[in-house]
C-alpha cells in the first residue's frame, strides 16, 4: 500500500527557511506572497492492505522517527 506523510512545522514554531523563500520571491516581483512555510513529505510502500493497521504503522513511525512531535504536525495520507 503507497502512504504519503505530509510534515509541517507547528503553527507559532518559526520558519526561516519557509521566510527566506518568501522573500525571494518578493525579490522577484511575486509581490501576493506571505507566510511561506517549508514542509517535508514522505512517501513509501508499507506492506499492509488493512487500511487501519496501515495507519497505525505509520503513526508509529512518525511519533518514533519520521516527525519532531515537538515541533512538527503530521498528516497521513493512504
């Protein structure tokens, strides 16, 4: 089964890398552009067809490596 994990910093963490890229852009005339935020997303095959057993695998996975539950919001999608 695919599974793609979205990773986001929390709201209210800062992002400089997601604030670099906002002001490049400013820089290039993309004047519309504001709170830019930089995010990570995983994708992988897990050798599971219950769609709950899937998820919790992958909840694991994320609370023990894939995410900073400190700082990061994850979302997982099958």
């Amino acid at each position: 089964m695919k599974a793609v994990v979205n990773i986001a910093l929390r709201s209210g963490v800062l992002d400089p890398a997601g604030k670099a890229v906002e002001h490049a852009l400013n820089s290039l005339g993309f004047s519309g552009v504001s709170n830019v935020r930089i995010g990570k997303q995983i994708v992988l095959d897990i050798d599971e067809s219950d769609k709950n057993k899937a998820k919790e695998q992958l909840k694991v996975m994320c609370e023990e490596l894939l995410a900073n539950t400190v700082i990061e919001d994850y979302e997982i999608v099958l």
